[in-house]
C-alpha cells in the first residue's frame, strides 16, 4: 500500500509542477514515504536519513518524512532528526503543497511544518502510475482488529471503507486506458464495508468489479477470520479474478495465535485453505508467518514448521519477531534470543524452499498465461507472473512486456519458473452471463 501511496504523492505533487528525479542529488524536495510495520523497515529510514543528513548539510533541499513513522513518532522523529523539514501523517498528503510552501516560506514556528491527523478518511490522490498495465486500486484503508504484534490499527486508523462507486469508476477508467491487471488494496480487505453496511460486503464488491472487462484481478491483503466462502465462490466463478490468495497465518500454534489476538485456530486456517482449494481448482495460498513471538517454545515452533507441510504453501514471507512501540506484545518481554530467531527464521526458509520446488515441479509441461512484467537485462529473459501469481523466465522481445502471453513451463527452481513461449494472447475479454470463462482462463 505504500507503493501506491507513493503514486498518489508523485501524482499531487506533479499537479503543483514538480517532476520526478532521477537522481537525488539533483532535488529540490526529498520525500520518505515511511513503513512502521517491522523494525527492519524502520532501520533502514534511519540509514538512508543519516546518509542524506550529511549532504543536507552542504546543500540546500527540502526533507520531508510522511507515513506510519511520522504518525506514531511524531516529535521523537524531529528530536532525532532536527533537519527534517517537514512531516505528513498516514492521511495527510494532501496537506504536502501547502507544507512545502510554508517552508520555501521558512516559516518560523515548525509546528506549521507538520500535518498529524487522526486518520478517519481514504485521500482523495491523483495517482501517477509506475506502471502502464498494472493498476492498484485502494478498497480499504486501517484495521480494527489489533492483532498483539501489529501497528496498522494505531498508525493507519480503524478500518475504512471505500465506496462501491468510487472503486468501480476507478477500475473502469484504467480499464478504458488499456491496463490489463488492477490489484485491490487493503489492510483486510475481507472486512471491506462492515463500516457502512450500505457498501455491502467484499463478495459483492468483487462481483461488482468481476463486471468490468479488465483481463485480471487481484486483491491483498486477507484475513483468515474475515474470509467467506462467498467470496471463494466469486473468486471461482468470476472468469477474471486470478487464482491466487494471500492468507497471513503468522503462527502454526494455537497458543501463539491466541496470545497474537488473532482470533482463529490452526484448525480452522487449515480447513479454511481446504476449502478454498476445493472451490478455486489450481488456486495459489501464500502466507505471512512470525517466528520468535514473544514465549514462543521450540514446540510453538515445530507447529508451524508442520503447518508448512500440510498448508503447502506457494511462497512465505517470514519475519523474526520485533517489538513495535504502542502496541500490546510491546509490554511483553521479549524472550527468544536474537540468534534462535534467526535459526528458526532459516529452518521456515530452507523448508518452504524444499515444498515450493515440489509444488511447483507439478506445473511442468503444462501451457500458463504470463503477463509479462519486464526483462532481466544479465540473463536476457523477460519475466512475468502467471494467474496464480508464480514467477516465470522465458525468452523473448522486450516488446512483449505488458502483453499477456502463453508460457510453457520447462523448469523449476526454489525461486522460479522457466518456459518457452508460444504466441501472444488476445487481451481477455468478459463474454456471457456470470461464471463463464475469459480466453485466459481458458487458454491454460
């Protein structure tokens, strides 16, 4: 989400005649669009902060810091870093002409230099796309469910809502523009109008965005206690949404998930992905797992080590456990020993390595649908991603990149597909009553 966010900002600013820098050294505006979520994320703002700190001081440019660090930090960052110059909170990028304004204008009191709102709307940004045929989309922003570990619901607010028309007009017009995937974005996007019951829900949303003839659709992030089998069914009868679902589980323990306030069991994660492949044939999970919760035992953690070998995941993403200041497993103490966090870190690692190769040594020989994303210049390979959200290698023209091309697949490794390809596909258009089948699809 903040990729998008960063559009939005790229967008606004450029409307006030600002243009995007190709070096830093040539701008007159350096903007850090911040994540607060892990730790990591915040070491490496201070890094580049640092850095940057020592030419501030040689040349003159303005530095702005916005997002979740500038929501939750607030003065800390400005103790820390005086030279910043100005600071934006989660829903305040719009306030960003006037605060670089009130700066050219070396306004006296800094305090007219920030903008920390309570966040309780969805900006309103004009988005400057990196892309010319992928599109995000915001559905929701914030989360109400105050997972022990997580930030989001004090830096980002409680979840939001966008309404049904503004999403849908969006989605069509990047359609008109020729783009071929649009991802739909949230925090939980499972939870999508249960603020405003006059949005409906995320299965009717869906189905609402399924009608607009955009060849692919995707949606992240989900919650397995939000998830219905109403939107699994919408997934599978809608010819344009991909096969592909990120479900963060976090832990394999029921211990662990309780004291997370995750509000589900691992037998209930478990016979919701059974349900879910059941419904979408060939369906891709994807997961988000902690290791080194605070407490957590090595027989937590042989849980969810287990957990890998019966959920067979597509890929994890997997993170050692950081205190997040504010949030309730802050209060606790954190126990796990930095080097067990990373040996467990590496045995999630090296064993999903071992069941992705697996899983996907079943898709050989057979033909797959690949928007192609780019090319990587070493190799002399364009890459791109198929419905299910499986990277592929393959020869071929850099013309080809944006296209939605047929792949078949050759290889396998830990981290990729490789094919060959056979023609371009016709962009995929919806035809027939709901529950029939786009070219794409069907070409696979």
């Amino acid at each position: 989400m903040n990729s998008h966010k960063t559009e939005g900002i790229a967008g606004l600013l450029a409307q006030f005649g600002y243009e995007l820098c190709d070096d830093i050294n040539g701008a007159d505006v350096v903007i850090f669009n911040t994540c607060a979520v892990r730790e990591k994320a915040e070491q490496k703002v201070y890094g580049k902060l640092g850095e940057l700190l020592q030419r501030k001081r040689k040349s003159r440019f303005l530095l702005g810091v916005g997002g979740c660090m500038a929501q939750v930090q607030k003065e800390k960052l400005l103790r820390r870093y005086p030279e910043i110059d100005f600071l934006f909170g989660t829903t305040d990028i719009n306030k960003l002409p006037l605060l670089i304004s009130r700066c050219n204008g070396q306004a006296a009191d800094k305090k007219d230099r920030v903008s920390i709102s309570q966040p309780c709307r969805i900006e309103d940004l004009p988005y400057r796309r990196r892309s010319n045929f992928q599109a995000m989309v915001t559905i929701t922003e914030g989360c109400s469910h105050f997972c022990s570990f997580c930030i989001v619901p004090y830096a980002k607010g409680l979840m939001r809502s966008r309404s049904p028309k503004e999403i849908i007009d969006e989605v069509t017009e990047i359609t008109t523009q020729g783009y071929k995937e649009v991802l739909l974005l949230g925090q939980n996007v499972d939870a999508y109008g249960r603020d405003n019951p006059e949005y409906g829900d995320f299965a009717g949303l869906l189905s609402q965005v399924s009608k607009v003839p955009i060849p692919r659709i995707r949606f992240i992030s989900s919650h397995p206690r939000d998830m219905t089998i109403s939107v699994l069914e919408e997934m599978a009868s809608a010819a344009n949404i991909c096969e592909h679902l990120h479900l963060p589980c976090q832990s394999g323990s029921d211990r662990i998930l309780t004291a997370m306030n995750r509000m589900y069991t691992r037998a209930q994660f478990l016979a919701l992905i059974t349900n879910a492949r059941e419904i979408i044939p060939r369906l891709n999970i994807t997961t988000d797992l902690i290791v080194g919760y605070p407490t957590e035992s090595e027989d937590d953690f042989s849980l969810t080590l287990s957990l890998l070998e019966e959920a067979r995941f597509g890929s994890v993403f997997v993170a050692k456990y950081s205190p997040r200041p504010g949030t309730m497993s802050a209060n606790l103490p954190d126990d796990v020993p930095t080097e067990v966090k990373e040996e467990r870190l590496q045995k999630v690692l090296r064993r999903q390595r071992q069941i992705a190769r697996e899983e996907k040594e079943k898709l050989l020989a057979q033909e797959a649908a690949v928007l192609v994303e780019g090319m990587n210049r070493q190799e002399g390979t364009l890459f791109g991603r198929m419905r299910d959200y499986r990277t592929v290698l393959f020869p071929g023209d850099e013309s080809l990149i944006g296209e939605i091309i047929t792949v078949v697949i050759e290889e396998s490794s830990t981290g990729s597909l490789k094919g060959r390809t056979l023609q371009p596909l016709k962009t995929p258009e919806r035809r027939g009553k709901k529950g029939s089948r786009c070219e794409e699809r069907g070409s696979r």
